[in-house]
C-alpha cells in the first residue's frame, strides 16, 4: 500500500506540472477553441492514469520520481525534484528531521509513509462513499420527475438544469420554465451528452479521489469543469444566429439567478462563471483554421513533453563506461582485490581495471587503501595507502614493503567506494577487502571470492550456504525453534544473520576466525572435553570484557565439535557510567558453538536471548547441528 | 379543512387521477408509467403519501380522489424545493463549481450585455 501511495504522490507531481502548463496555456491562448483546452485536461488526466511512461529526450518533466521507494530505509532521505535548488534547499532539512535513528527499529519516514499512505486510502473511501450516498439522494429526490419528452424530464426539486445517469443520462429541468429559455437549455444538455461529458466528469471525480492530496488537482478538476461547461456551449451555438445566441445567453444567465439552487452533485452539471460564458456566447467567431492546427499542434507537444519522461539510466557513460551501479561496482571491487600480490623483491602490488564505473551524479568515488602489518615487540603498521581516491583506471600500483622491525603478518586490501552526502559527510555505497596472511606466496595473484550468505528456510528447517572471500564454502543447516526465522541484514557483514520471532530480533548467528590455522597447534584440541579450545575461539573469547563460560560439548568428531555455552560481555560504552571497566556488569545469552577444521578456518556462533529461546530448545538445537563442505 | 398544498409533480399525478377515477391501483401506475415516465414504486410511494395527507384514499386497489381539481388549484401548487436538499449535497465541491451567490449588480450586468448585443444586433 505504501508502494502505491508513493507512485500516486510522484505521478502527481509529475502531473502537476502538466497542469501549470494548462494553466498558463488558458491564460496565453484566450482564443483557441474550447475543445483543445479540454483535450489538454484529457492529457492530465492520462498522466494521472498511466503508471507507466514512455522515455524521451524531450520530456520536460524535471523527474520521474521525486521520492523513490528507498528513501524509506536510506541513511539519508533525500528527495530527487530534478531541480537542484529546490533540492538543496529541502534535502538537508528533510535529513535533519528524518534520518533514521540507528538505536531505533523503525525508521521514521517508513512510519510517517505508512500513517501518510492509511490516511490516503481512508480518504479515498469517504470521497467515494459521499459522491455515491450524494448520488443516490438526489436520485430519490427526483424519482416523482414528470417526463416531458423522450429523456427530458421535470422535477420540483430541481432548479438548475442539469444531466444524470452514466449509461442512459437523462436530462432534469425545473418546471414552470419559460419556453424560449427551455429550449435553449435543452440544446446545452443535449451537447452534453452528445460530447459524454458526464463520462468526462465521472472519470475526472474518480481520479480527483485518488489524488485528493494534491491541491493543484482539486484546481486542475475546476477548470477541467468550467472548460466543458465552455466547450459545450461552443458545441450547442454551432450554427445559432445572433437572436438565438442572445436567447441562449438570456437562458444561461436566469438558470444562474435561480434563489432556489439544487447543488450539483459530482456528477451533475451545473454551471460556471456565468459572465464569462455569456460573453464567449455572444462574442463566438467560428475559430480559424489556423487556430485550429496551433491548437492541436500544441496539444500535441504537451503531449510529448510531459506525458514522456527523461531516459532514466541510460547504461552508458558519455565517454562510454558504464554508470555506477551495485553490481558492476562490485565486479570492479572483486577485480582489484584479486589482483594483490607480494613479490620476493618485498614489493606488494595490485591494479585497477581499465574501465572504473562512474556515478551518474558524480558523487560517489572509488578509494583505495593497503597497510601491512609486521610483528615485533610491539607490533606495527605500515599504512602504503590510506583511502586513497582519484583512480583513472588502468593503474599498476606497486609499492615496497619497509618492516621498521618485525616480519609481516598481514597485508590488508581495502575498496570502496563512498559517496558525498548533503550534510557533508560520507557513507559506503559497497565495499569489500582481501587479505594475505602467512604462509605467504609470492608471485601469485591471491584471487578473490565475493563473500555471500545465501539463507533458505522451509518451515523449521533451515540451511545456510556460507560462501568466504577465501573460497571456502559452507552450508550449516539445523532446525530451528517454532517461530523464529533467520533475516539478512542489508548493511551488515555477509557473515552475519538474525534470528526474529515475532518481529524482534531474538538472536543471531555469526562466523569469526580460528585463533589459529596452524595444523600442528589445532591437533591439541580435545575436541570432546568441555574445556573451551582457545586455539579455536580466542579471536572472541580472549579479550577481558567478553567470552564463553559454561561450555558443554554436546557432540563432536576427530575435527571439530558442537558445544552450548553462555556468551557474557560487558558493555564497554558505558565506562562513563560505571568508573572503571571492572565495574561494568557483565550480560549474559545462551548461545551454540560449532566448528569443524576439516570445513574451514571458522568457528560458527549462534546467540539467543534467554527470553525468547529455552535453555532446553538450545541443547536440541545444539544436537540437530550439521556443519559441511560444499561447492 | 384547509386544503393541503401538493408539489408539481404530484399535481400532474392527480390530473391523471382525476380523469380517470375511480380506478384501480394497477391501472394507474400503467398511466403514470406511459404519461409520467414513473416506475412503479414510485406511483406506489406517492399514493401513499397522497393518502396520508387526505388527498387521496386507496380502498382495495382502487383510487379515488378526496379534493376537488379546483380546490387544489386554489391552494396554490408549491413548486418551491424543499431546503434540506441543498444541505444534503457534496457542498465541499458546489462550494467551488457554483456561482457564487450573483450580487444584483453582477445580474444586471450580464443583463446589459445580452440586451446590448439585442439591439446591436437589430440595427
């Protein structure tokens, strides 16, 4: 529902300035016959309608989509008008007051939407049920109208002449007319339903409570009503002369001075700007040809200018790369990472494809950083490259490794590319990093797996398919608690998942490195004692403020083993509040360690909150775990 | 008794009536159908209003009058539109496409001109 209510809000803006050109085409064009005005309407109207346009270099139209349906969940909201002032000057207040809110679930714009888009609908609901409950009094009250001739028919109850029905319209006049007057009146309903104007206004009503949010549309259906009340005029005098055009003006005017109105309901007729229409009466020249075909021509060109809308990507580049997107973004980060090499001249290097895809607003740039890191006494880092940007592409970088004590245990690829924002800062639009760790081989490119998590769950069953930028790949499949399903989060690293029942997340599972790879190390563990193996589980056990206590081998093989145990950690950021680190309390969650040498260097961890997970749901969980090689 | 006053449209029911009375109910909404263009209920719904108000009485299906064709034109028809209707109707849109109430120099105006383009027109 949201989705369709931002459609409705770009449609309208676009259609809004179709509209401000009808306007002013009124204004210019005094003299053009009243058809074409309608004609203009109709395209408003087919703007409205359509969802889909055509795409033109010559469309006017400044954008497409001002709002785009990923402003909801952007870091930062920022509207697209096409007009650049305008944006720079609404954007930044619009960020002020709706970025979302990291500490907050919901972000604010997906609330205001969805409140905005109920609101939408529920007025929708009430313009239609006035219109038809309005619709069918006044078809009560005239249901005694006395038929005077074919489907003319009089009525006490009406005053001013007007014409109902959608598929046999019927025309209601008051009784007691003077004849002449009569007369003239009839031939102006008879061009009404001649020309279906009550289709017209019935189509123009229904998508008026669509749009019933946009004040230019309420004007727009105004206009649109005066314009048919005009054309038909211009219909029905065809051919009168000058006595008749004076009896038909005479019949306008005292329809008009009538005391007792029966107010039109949407779709009736009732009459407009009665002086101007006397006068265009009176006054009515045949328009001349050439009017004629301005007219059309006009009506032709906004047509093609604002029924169209500007091509919206087009793939390439002026000078024929490729425009920035997700994708080819991360072909050209994979390409640059698999390319980083250590030679035996102690030199490492990397190099950046010919063709760099470049962003269509030029706001986001590809930056590059490489360090090293050497052990020593205390241990080291080079930083050769920090967040280097400016890459033309085609680069060769190559640079030399210069230990100040130590020998290397790291070299570290990091690419980017980052993107400018209103406030003046910068977020990552993608990334990826590739690292070389000992043993070093030398000469080689070290090749490079996009990491990926690719989840599948059916029912209670669940599988997840780990794929590690060092080529290994993993599935992890168990069984679940009832309710609780496995989500990816969009900006999260691949390595992580979270668990939600109920729409809160309850836990998580994530994947960390072995404390050590070294096969002579790992064939110390006792894969079946509950003694925690630091060899496996130091890069997150070994720190002070966070580890496993409680652990429990629940099964296990020559290689590996699944255990439960309490994950416990202290809330490092609130130092300020406690003093000392010492003093923080420290939290606890139940949680499932499973790790297997033979799969991959990685020891995988699954949390769940005490709440929401039974110890007893855990332990089963914990016998149900399998953890295998695949690809 | 004063007379009761009747609409237009239910004066023109009772022309029918008066010619052809007393006549029975199915009768009369073939009439009122060919002559008036009614649909059934609605000749039903005004013989009973009509009843009700003691100008006309049904007896079993058949219909006859309680006043007199010149009573009723004594009393004068009243042709005025009952004002709750106007209250009833969407007033957010008859706000914007009706006329503002014409100010007498507004009417006179409009006046001037159709007569002026008469005798301009005539000489």
């Amino acid at each position: 529902m949201t989705e369709g209510f931002i459609r409705c809000v770009n449609l309208s803006i676009c259609a809004s300035w179709l509209v401000l050109v009808v306007l002013l085409f009124r204004l210019l064009f005094k003299k053009a016959p009243k058809w074409s005005r309608v004609l203009l309407w109709g395209l408003v109207g087919v703007r409205l309608v359509c969802p889909f346009t055509i795409e033109s270099v010559l469309s006017l139209v400044p954008s497409a989509e001002t709002i785009s349906y990923d402003m909801m969940m952007a870091t930062e909201p920022a509207l697209d008008t096409g007009i650049s002032a305008v944006d720079q000057l609404v954007n930044p207040m619009i960020i002020a007051s709706y970025s979302p809110n990291p500490a907050n679930s919901a972000n604010p714009l997906q609330i205001l939407f969805s409140v905005l888009s109920v609101v939408w609908i529920v007025g929708i609901g009430l313009l239609i049920l006035y219109s038809v409950v309005s619709y069918g009094w006044l078809k009560y009250r005239i249901r005694t109208a006395i038929r005077l001739r074919d489907n003319i028919y009089q009525s006490e109850f009406v005053s001013v002449p007007f014409v109902l029905g959608i598929i046999r319209p019927k025309i209601y006049l008051p009784f007691l007319m003077h004849e002449s007057l009569q007369e003239s009146v009839i031939i102006h309903e008879q061009a009404h339903i001649c020309r279906k104007d009550y289709w017209w206004k019935l189509l123009g009503f229904l998508i008026l409570a669509v749009y019933w949010f946009n004040p230019l549309l309420w004007i727009a259906y105004l206009m649109f009503c005066q314009d048919i009340e005009l054309a038909c005029d211009e219909k029905a005098i065809r051919g009168m002369n000058a006595v008749q055009r004076a009896d038909y003006s005479q019949a306008l005017l005292s329809c008009t001075v009538h005391p007792h109105v029966v107010s039109p309901c949407p779709l009736a007729f009732g009459e407009v700007g009665i002086k101007q229409r006397v006068r265009a009466v009176l006054h009515y020249k045949q328009p001349a040809f050439w009017m004629v075909i301005t007219a059309l021509v006009i009506c032709g060109v906004v047509g093609i200018a604002f029924l169209t809308s500007r091509p919206a990507d087009a793939a390439l580049s002026p000078d024929g790369t490729e425009w920035l997107n997700k994708s080819n973004g991360q072909e050209c980060i994979a390409e640059i990472l698999e390319t980083l090499t250590l030679h035996q001249d102690n030199t490492v290097s990397f190099s950046v494809p010919e063709h760099i895809p470049v962003s269509k607003d030029g706001k986001t740039r590809l930056t590059i950083s490489l360090s090293a890191t050497y052990s020593g006494e205390v241990t080291t880092v080079q930083n050769i490259l920090g967040a280097e940007s400016g890459w033309k592409g085609g680069e060769n970088y190559r640079s030399t490794l210069e230990p100040a004590e130590g020998e290397l245990i790291n070299v570290w690829l990091r690419v980017a590319f980052y993107t400018d924002t209103w406030s003046g800062t910068v977020v990552e639009y993608l990334s990826g990093y590739n690292e070389l760790t000992p043993p070093f081989v030398y000469d080689t490119p070290a090749g490079y797996t996009e990491p990926s998590v690719v989840v599948n769950q059916e029912g209670r069953e669940a599988s997840v398919l780990y794929t590690m930028r060092d080529g290994y790949i993993t599935q992890l499949s168990f069984t679940l608690p009832e309710g609780v399903t496995i989500t990816e989060y969009e900006n999260a690293e691949p390595y992580q998942l979270f668990l939600l029942k109920d729409d809160e997340i309850i836990g998580g599972i994530s994947l960390h490195k072995f404390g050590t790879t070294a096969s002579e190390e790992l064939a110390y563990v006792d894969t079946g004692a509950d003694k925690l193996p630091m060899q496996i589980f130091s890069d997150v056990a070994l720190p002070n403020h966070a580890g496993y206590e409680d652990y429990q081998v629940r099964k296990y093989s020559d290689t590996g083993a699944t255990a439960t145990a309490k994950y416990f950690w202290q809330d490092l950021s609130q130092m300020d509040k406690y003093g000392s680190a010492a003093a923080i309390p420290s939290q606890q969650v139940n949680c499932i360690l499973t790790y297997d040498w033979d799969v991959m260097p990685y020891f995988v961890e699954m949390i769940f909150t005490e709440e929401a997970v039974s110890e007893t749901e855990v332990a089963s969980l914990a016998g149900d775990i399998q953890l295998t090689a695949a690809g | 008794m004063e007379t009761p006053k009747v609409f237009e449209s239910e004066y023109r029911f009772c022309l029918i009536l008066w010619e052809h009375e007393p006549i029975k109910s199915r009768e009369l909404v073939k009439l009122c159908s060919e002559q008036l263009g009614w649909k059934p209920t609605t000749t039903y719904t005004v013989i009973k209003r009509l009843s009700e108000r003691g100008i006309l009485k049904n007896e079993n299906t058949v219909v006859s009058s309680l006043v007199s064709k010149e009573e009723v034109q004594a009393a004068e028809i009243d042709e005025l539109v009952d004002k709750t209707f106007e209250g009833s109707l969407p007033a957010f849109i008859a706000a914007f496409t009706r006329h503002r109430k014409l100010s007498s120099d507004e009417i006179d105006q409009v006046q001037q001109m159709i007569d002026r383009f008469r005798e301009d027109e005539k000489s």
